[in-house]
C-alpha cells in the first residue's frame, strides 16, 4: 500500500482548474469552457479526501469527529473572512432587495444548501451576475457529498464488502442521474444538485482506493495518461460553452481528464515539467481563497457598476478585479487561513464553527427583514424604485399599477416562469389560437417574451374588429421547424412548431414575427445565418398564403438593466435620453438588420431602434414619471406605457397600412 504524500503537480492542477474558472468569469466570451474547471476541482477533492480516509481506516485510527474538524479548519478561515466583508459592504453599498438576497445567500451558504437555493432561484429573468455569493454552490456540493461520503467508507469497511463494485455502483446512479436530468429538460437541477454531481468526487474517491492499494496500475503509462488528460481538459475548454446543456456526457472530458493526470503520478513528463514548477504551485496553494474572493469581486463590480463610475470597458474593470482577486487571495492565505489551519489549538474549529453561526444568523435577519429597508443611510425614494422594479415577480411586472389582463402572457406560452418557478405546457389556451368569427381581421403575434410585450399595446390602440392571436412562449426565438424536430422535452420546438400549424389554420391577416437572437446575450442579430433564417421564415410564411409580415427588430438593449442603471448612475437628473449603458452591439445588428431587409408590400422590418433611440440617446422613460414612465422593466423588454407608445405611433399605424 503506497502512502499519502505532498503532490505539488495536484496544487499545479488546482491552478488550471481556478485559473479557468476565473477566466471564464471575467471574460466569459473569449473562455467560454472555463467553468470545467469546478469539475477538476472535485476529482482532485474526492481524490484527496478520500486517500486520506482510506489512510485513517486501514491503519485503524480514523475519526470521524477529527475528519470533520479537519474540515472546518480547511474551509471557514477563508469562506468567513468573504462572508463577513460581503455582509459589511453589502451593508453600506446595496440596496434592501439586494442585502437581502445577500443576506439568503450567505444564512443558506452557512448551513451548505446555497445549491439548493440557487437551483429554485433559476429563472428566465434570473440574473446570476448580481449574486455575490453565487459561486458557493460548489463548496455546498463538496460538503453534502462529505457530509455522505465517510460514512459509507466506515459502512463498507466494517463489513468487509467490495468497496470498488458499490461504489461504482453509486456513482453509475448519479451520472445517470445526471444524464436523465439533462435529458429531460432539468439542466439548472442537474448543474447544482448534489446527487447529478456527486459521481465527479467519487471518481477521485475510486481513484484513492486504486492509488493506495494497486499503484502499479498507474506507472505502467504515466506520460501517456498525463498526455491524454491534458487533451481531454483541452477538448473540453475548446468544445464546452455556456450554451451548453452541463454536466450531462460532457463533464466526462474534465472529469476524465484530471483523472488521468492524477493517476500519472507525480513523476510524469507534464505534470513534473508543467504542473509542478514555482508559479503554478504557487497558484495552487492560494486557489481556495482566489476561488471565493474573484467571483464576490466581480459581482460587486457588476452590482455597483464599477466600469461606468471609473469609465473603462468592461473588461478592463475585470482584469484589475482579477488582480485584487490575487493579492486579497494571498493575504488571506498567508494571514487567516494559514495561521488557523495549522494552529494546534484545540478551540479554533468550535470558535470557527460559533463565528459561522453568528454570519449565518446576521445574514438570516438581513433576509428576515427585507434588506433593513428603513436604515437612515438608505433613500427611501430609491428604495421604494428598487423595490417596484426588482421585487415584484416578473409575471406581475408588467401589471402593477395598470389594469392590463395578463392571461396572454401565461395561456399563449408553452413556458412560465412564475418567480422563478419553472412549468411547462403541453397545451395553451384556445383563445390564442382560435379565431373568432367575432372579429373581420386578425394578426398573430409569433416570437418570445419580446412579442409577449407587444400585447398591451397593440389592444389599447388597435381598431376592435382586430383580433390578436398570439404562440409566445419566453426564451423561444422564433424559427422554422419541422413535425420531426418536435420533443416533449423542448418546448420551444413545440412552441414554433405549433404558431407554424396556427399561422397555416387560421390564415390570420399579417404575422408579426418577434424576434430573432438567442438569449445568452452574447451574441447578436449581426449573424449572417440568423438573417438567413429570417428570410427563410418570410418565405415560409408566405407560402402559407400571409399578406404581410412584419419582423420586429431588438429594442435598446441595457448593460446593466435600465432599472439598475438609473438607480446607481443617473439617479439625479435622471437624461431623457442617453447612451450610457445601451450596448452598441445592439445598434450595429439593428444597422445590418435595416441594411438586410427593405420594406415592400409584403415584408417589413420595424426598427424598435429608430423609434426609441436618436443621435442624443435612447429614452429611458416617457413623460416625467421616474418610476411608472421607464421604457423597459429590465435588460429590454418594454414597459406597458412604452408598450402602448410604440403601438400607438409606430405599429398599429403599420398594420393599418398608414405607414
């Protein structure tokens, strides 16, 4: 049986696995793949807790009391020293709706079940860069896994059963699980849950058990399994997206690779040369710290908007975050962490342990009343805005205060997302789709959310014999699909497939299509294949006998939202117009899209660009009304009184042939 010794090369590999994941959130679109790097993470966990576990149980001097104050010393230095300086300036920079989702994130990071808590927060309107404390559900996922994992080990190991058949075992369950999940339309549940994951840590586990009793198994090909995993965490990084539905069969690359680079051993080409010199064992040593301190740092960047206060890209602004990410990492490491890790002192786990209490139970009352909205410090004005725009569920947002019916939004949508609470349809109302003999003209309104918004309008300005139809289901761009494509796990195939069917029935007069771009905010209508498929979806409309259809173009596209912008950077004074914080890569793709497209009889393209946007700015409310005149309740979808401004002098002019 071999013994557990110090592997710089697994510290070299710690520093692949942050550097990517950090890479990846500062720069998201040139390191799309970079978030394997939380699998690496748990194959180099499970391996090394794991060996010391079976260490402790073959030389009969395993404690399980011991391993878990072991543990406690390992993870709360660092993760309180983030919890409690989050809390403080959370506490003097935020506002009641935040401090309080801090306050939720923190009470629930200190019990280990942020994950789960992240899981139910998952939401088409969800907006995961403004969640300081966001990055914890790993930690949460290896702690629940610790929480399960000795425990079997002492099971097995008492009763003499074959450790690598039930292990295996469990670990074929849970990346079966893992792969039902995906396959099923459950990719958030199966990205943070614990059991979809927790097949990552036991692989380490297994390759522990192989290391301490069969080492000669991984001597025989060291370079070529070093070579080989470094390929495979290759691959990954070049083939993994953000796009893409993980973990599902992909995580099998960076699992499979920091297995075989593990399994090489220490004295391998690759990991002796590349993993185990100076600066990357160095970035090893600090990766736990790093791990927790750069994503709280750019969140709080985001939340704050630190790149319109200083005036540099975004970018730039992450790049010197990433920077104070390294040094607050090495401070931490070298002053907190390390004096309380390896400090003999018998106290220190349960003073620990009592100090995680106590951020717990201030993050809890941070939650319990509402972010203490009635502190002096805070404007209450601003608070009051906050809480209009951020707290109020997305279904009802766009029905506070006016009297618009909402049932078009829900029924017409094979898709809902009810504060964050996922459904799915098999069916939508009959009003949708039907048309009623009542009304002499009809149009459909066909796309996602930003078709959805055009409802309150075009009923407030459109003549009464006009009937609306509408097949909007949200995230669902639409486009072309046939009877083959059509799954009962994607329902926006269902949902395009089932307006096509609608629009060839009903023979409605115009079709107004809404609109073509994918929701990763990462890429834009410039695409010459999307302008393709909008040619394509004329033609098919067409064919089915449509006199007219009208694409709607992307409205002004906010960076933060427009909320979130007035509210930290245009709060007084707030410009009619302006472009701080519009995103010109919307303007250049509604540029190319004018350029693509020429009115005729038949076809127009309707630029919400034109019609929001002049050479002073883009309006950021109608009227004087800070809070109720806004033009779009988040990134861009509308307001109802912007709805119905655009239907009154753009729209509905159109559709009655008046422009």
């Amino acid at each position: 049986m071999s013994s557990l010794k110090y592997r710089p090369d697994i510290d070299g590999l710690r520093a692949v696995a942050v550097v990517s994941v950090i890479l990846y959130h500062a720069f998201p679109v040139r390191f799309s793949g970079g978030f394997i790097g939380v699998d690496i993470f748990f194959v180099i966990s499970g391996f090394l807790i794991s060996s010391i576990i079976f260490s402790g149980l073959e030389n009969n001097n395993f404690s399980l009391g011991q391993f878990y104050l072991r543990r406690i010393r390992r993870i709360l230095p660092s993760l309180l020293t983030v919890a409690i300086v989050s809390l403080i300036v959370g506490w003097f920079t935020l506002m009641p709706n935040e401090l309080e989702q801090l306050g939720r994130h923190i009470a629930s990071a200190a019990v280990f079940i942020i994950n789960f808590v992240l899981s139910g927060e998952s939401g088409y309107f969800d907006n995961p860069e403004t969640k300081p404390m966001l990055h914890l559900w790993s930690l949460s996922v290896e702690e629940q896994f610790y929480f399960f994992w000795p425990l079997l080990l002492i099971f097995v190991w008492k009763r003499k059963f074959n450790f690598l058949r039930l292990t295996v075992l469990i670990g074929v369950i849970s990346f079966a699980t893992n792969i039902y999940l995906i396959n099923n339309g459950q990719s958030t549940g199966a990205f943070f849950l614990p059991i979809p994951r927790f097949w990552e840590l036991m692989a380490g586990g297994i390759l522990a058990y192989i290391n301490l009793h069969q080492p000669a198994l991984n001597q025989r090909f060291k370079n070529l399994q070093s070579l080989t995993g470094l390929f495979l965490l290759i691959l990954g990084f070049w083939f993994i997206k953000s796009g893409t539905e993980f973990p599902g069969w992909w995580a099998l690359l960076p699992v499979g690779g920091a297995v075989l680079i593990i399994s090489a051993g220490s004295q391998s080409w690759i990991n002796q040369k590349l993993l185990s010199n100076k600066p990357m064992v160095w970035i090893g040593l600090i990766s736990y710290p790093l791990y927790l301190w750069h994503w709280t740092l750019l969140s709080f960047g985001k939340i704050l908007l630190l790149w319109e206060i200083f005036n540099l890209n975004q970018s730039r602004i992450n790049g010197i975050i990433v920077i104070i990410s390294i040094f607050l990492a090495y401070l931490t490491y070298t002053l907190v962490e390390k004096p309380l890790r390896f400090n003999k002192s018998k106290k220190i786990p349960y003073i620990l342990l009592f100090t995680l209490i106590i951020t717990g139970l201030f993050g809890f009352s941070c939650l319990a009343n509402n972010g203490y909205p009635n502190q002096g410090f805070r404007d209450k004005e601003k608070t009051e805005f906050a809480n209009y725009f951020d707290n109020t569920p997305p279904e009802y947002r766009y029905a506070k205060h006016e009297n618009i019916n909402q049932q078009w939004r829900d029924q017409c949508s094979f898709f809902a997302d009810h504060h964050n609470d996922f459904l799915t349809r098999d069916k939508i109302a009959k009003e949708c789709y039907v048309r009623d003999p009542r009304f002499k003209k009809s149009l459909m309104l066909w796309g996602d959310s930003y078709a959805q918004m055009l409802r309150p309008g075009l009923e407030s300005y459109l003549p009464k014999n006009w009937q609306i139809l509408q097949v909007a289901s949200s995230a669902c761009p639409p486009r072309i699909v046939t009877s083959q494509e059509i799954s009962q796990n994607d329902y926006c195939t269902k949902s395009n497939w089932f307006a096509l069917q609608t629009i060839k029935k009903t023979h409605p007069d115009l079709v107004i299509v809404a609109r073509f771009r994918d929701h990763n905010y990462s890429r834009y209508l410039s695409d010459v294949n999307e302008i393709a498929d909008m040619h394509k979806t004329a033609s098919t409309l067409h064919g089915f006998g449509i006199d007219k259809v009208i694409f709607n173009g992307p409205t002004p596209d906010w960076n933060p939202h427009l909320p979130t912008l007035i509210l930290r950077r245009l709060w007084h004074n707030t410009p009619e117009r302006t472009f701080i914080g519009v995103t010109k890569q919307k303007l250049e793709s509604d540029r190319i899209l004018k350029q693509q497209f020429k009115s005729s009889a038949t076809l127009r393209y309707v630029s919400l660009i034109d019609y929001f946007c002049n050479s002073t700015g883009c309006l950021t409310r109608i009227g004087n009304d800070k809070k109720l005149g806004i033009t779009t309740f988040d990134r861009g979808h509308l307001t109802p009184l912007a709805s119905k401004s655009l239907a009154r002098d753009l729209l509905v002019p159109i559709i009655l042939g008046e422009k």
